[in-house]
C-alpha cells in the first residue's frame, strides 16, 4: 500500500517539471493532481467488472463518480454500495483510506519508511495539506499522525467488533470486517456504510452511534490539533487555532443535536415512533453527523425542511482545518463570527482569547467565505436548471459534495452525468480546500511587485 503512493508522488513530481505545472511550481497544483492521479486510478479499478456482484460491472460515470467521493471521503452514491463486490469494497476502504489520511501525507510517510529523508518540496506540499506551520517539524508531525490514526482506527474496529458480533449473527470474519470498514470510514468521516440503508438499522442502538460519533468527531478535529492535545495537556498552552477549533466545535455539539432534536421529535417518518431515550441519541448522531461524517440513521429525505436547512449549514460550515472535513471550516467560521462582533460593537482590532487577529488572517476567512458561498450558489442554480428536483433538495446536495459530507435527499442516483460531474469537481474542490483549489487554477502565482494608491468607496 505505501509502494502505490510513492511511485503517484514520483509521477506527479516528474509531470510537475512540465506543461501546466511548470509555469507555476506550487504545492497547490501537485497536491491537486495527486487527487485527480488517485481518483482516476480508483476509477480504473472499479470499472473492472469483478467489482459489483453480479453479471453487469458498474459504469464508467458511475465508477468516477463512486472513486472521486471516496477519495475526498464524502460518500455519495450514484449505486448501492452493498452491490459491490468483496473487490470493489476493498478498492473504496483504500480510497477512503488514503484520502482521508492525505495523500501526500501518505506519500511522504512512504519516502520516511524507505529512505528517511524528506526533500524540501516535498515538506512544502506535504504542508500545503495538512496546515503544518513549521517545516522542521514536518517529519515528527507525520509519525504522529500516522500512529495516531492507526491506533483510532483500531480502537474504534475492536468496539465496534465486539457489538456487530453479537448484533448481525455474521461470521466471525465477516464481523471483524464489517467493523473494520466502518471504523476507517468513521474516523475518516466517509459516511459510506457497507448497508443498503446506510445505519438505519442501528438507529435505536447507542453503543454503535456513540463508537461512531466519536470516531469522526476526533477524525473531523484536525491533525494540528490532534498532535497539540497530545504534546499540551494544559488549555492556557493551547494555540489560538486549538482553542477556536476546540470551543467552536463543542457549541455546534450542542446547539445542532438540540436543533435537529427539536425539530424532528414529532416527525412519524423520522424520531417520532422511536422512544424519549432513543430519540435522544438519535438527535445527538444526527446533528452532530452533518458537518462532515455523512452517516444517516434516518431517511434524510423524509425530514422536515427546516431540520433540513440546519443540516445544511452545518455542511457547509464544516469541521476542523486540515481534518477530512470540506466546508468552510469551523475556525472560519467563528473568525467570521468574531469579525462581525468586533464591527457591531465598533472595535478597531478583532480580539480573540486575548490575541489580535492579523488582517491577513480575517481576509483569508472572508475570501474562502465568499468564495464558498459563490460555489454552492452558482451550482445550485445549474443544477436546478438540468434538473426537476425542488431548490431544497439540489442546495442540501451541493452542499453536501462541498461539505464532502455525503448525505442525500434521494435524489444523487437520478441526476444527470452533467449533474455528477459538477458534484465530482465540488467534492474534490471541498476536500482539498477552496483556496487551494483555486490556486491551483490561478494562471499567476506570484505577487505584483507595485501597488496602486489608496482609496476608500462608501460602505453602508
């Protein structure tokens, strides 16, 4: 598995000397084209005909769009993904896998264990995805990250072992698989369940919606923030991006649980038939599923509307910077918030926890703001327009590709191959990072060396 990464960074890095690549050496393109190089060979594979049961194999569309969703961990299907083969499940866990841990995080995990030596451009790239500040500590942070990840990961398959064992009544082996996969997708916030209902069927079980919760709340936090809880225990040593990740995430745990609780306790096609106990936990996984997991444990077509616009704007906010998360990110978003707070109460400087926020800072935010809202704008608009579905259904499903959350109304299956390639480019868009992704389009990448005078229009 680390030999297929190692030889995708070579290719990239080679392609990266010419063409498209060469005009502008940042880590932004080749960081992209490991994805696209990924994602097409995931699509090659499953495309193979042994990789659905049954006679007929998955189409060309199809298996592009199953490989893009589950290298950018977000989960939508176009098939059913308990139609798959033992093969072409395999084939989506190393998918799931390999994105959700970073591809060039993997690569450069590769080069450590082969030749323990990591040039400088690789550092760069390997930066440019997981938000690593400090260079120098590059290779220590990977090793971390790595052990961390495995450790979850098999804590998570051993709970979850223990219940499926005694749930389904399958094999030994086949429970110990099934917990497998569904750890990996859980910590890596894929949402993609081995079920025909996705976790319907364990709607009224705790053990599992709780194993499971955990697991992506953790794997949504962010590995900067993952490797600063392990080295700082105490919260006054915390970073500013630790504690805005760490409290923005713990009032969206509780705010949005509450919400989706509320409005959807009296829905018969939902929490209404469960108990008072069940509907709790029921409203805890379901609220705290859409800002990045994308599991489902009731059918999200069947919600209400404005349960499902709060599940929207969790999608669209996301979860931790450099986690499996799409969105706009919760430090985003809270950067947003206090920005408007410090403007309504007239304060010249934004303070947070005691630290002033550079401009530099709160113009990034409000660019992946704007630039986020642009998207889901604009494809909302195309995809109403080839499309019959309601505006409620084709916002919450571009949302969700942004969001690489991977929750559907329904209607994902019935689109048009021009509606699954725009949800494909979102998806990947969402998961490397819209700036990212946009640097990576830019046609200049360097910075102007004059600037134009001063002048201020009016603002009202």
């Amino acid at each position: 598995m680390l030999l297929a990464p190692t030889l995708v960074w070579g290719s990239v890095q080679s392609v990266a000397l010419r063409g498209f690549f060469n005009r502008a050496r940042n880590p932004a393109r080749i960081v992209l084209s490991a994805y696209l190089a990924f994602i097409t060979l995931g699509t090659f594979l499953l495309f193979a005909p042994f990789a659905m049961d049954g006679p007929r194999g998955l189409g060309f569309t199809d298996a592009l769009f199953t490989s893009t969703s589950a290298v950018t961990v977000t989960g939508l299907s176009t098939v059913d993904v308990a139609g798959f083969s033992l093969f072409g499940e395999l084939v989506i866990l190393a998918l799931i896998q390999i994105g959700g841990f970073g591809i060039m995080t993997i690569a450069s995990v590769a080069i450590l264990l082969t030749s323990r030596k990591v040039s400088l451009r690789q550092r760069m790239v390997a930066r440019a995805e997981i938000a690593s500040i400090d260079i120098g500590e590059l290779r220590p942070l990977i090793v971390s990250i790595a052990k961390f990840t495995v450790l979850t990961e098999v804590v998570i398959a051993l709970l979850l072992f223990v219940r499926f064992s005694g749930l389904i009544g399958d094999s030994i082996p086949g429970s110990a698989y099934s917990a497998i996969f569904h750890a990996v997708s859980g910590f890596n916030n894929a949402g993609v369940a081995l079920y025909s209902d996705n976790l319907e069927r364990f709607a009224t079980d705790p053990f599992v919606l709780v194993t499971l919760s955990v697991a992506f709340i953790v794997g949504g936090l962010g590995f900067p923030v993952l490797v600063e809880l392990r080295r700082r225990v105490q919260p006054r040593m915390w970073s500013l991006h630790t504690k805005l990740t760490l409290s923005t995430s713990a009032v969206l745990l509780i705010v949005a649980p509450i919400l989706v609780l509320l409005l959807e306790w009296n829905n018969e096609a939902t929490f209404g038939p469960m108990s008072t106990v069940d509907k709790l936990f029921a409203g805890w996984f379901t609220g705290s599923t859409p800002r990045t997991a994308g599991f489902n444990i009731v059918p999200t077509g069947e919600m209400t509307d404005p349960a499902l616009l709060v599940i929207t704007s969790l999608m669209f906010i996301g979860a931790g910077t450099a986690s499996t998360s799409g969105g706009i990110k919760v430090v985003t978003f809270a950067i947003l918030a206090f920005v408007l707070l410090a403007e309504v109460r007239g304060d010249s400087d934004v303070n947070v926890f005691k630290r002033r926020l550079s401009p530099a800072v709160i113009r990034r935010a409000i660019t992946i703001a704007l630039l986020a809202v642009g998207l889901v704008v604009t494809a909302s608009i195309v995809l109403e327009a080839i499309s019959s579905y309601p505006l409620t259904d084709t916002i919450f499903e571009v949302t969700s590709a942004f969001g690489t959350v991977g929750l559907s109304t329904g209607i994902t299956a019935n689109l048009t191959v021009a509606g699954h390639m725009m949800l494909a480019v979102i998806m990947v868009a969402g998961r490397v990072g819209l700036l990212t992704f946009v640097t990576a389009l830019a046609l200049r990448s360097q910075q102007l060396s004059y600037r134009y005078p001063e002048e201020r229009p009016i603002i009202d």
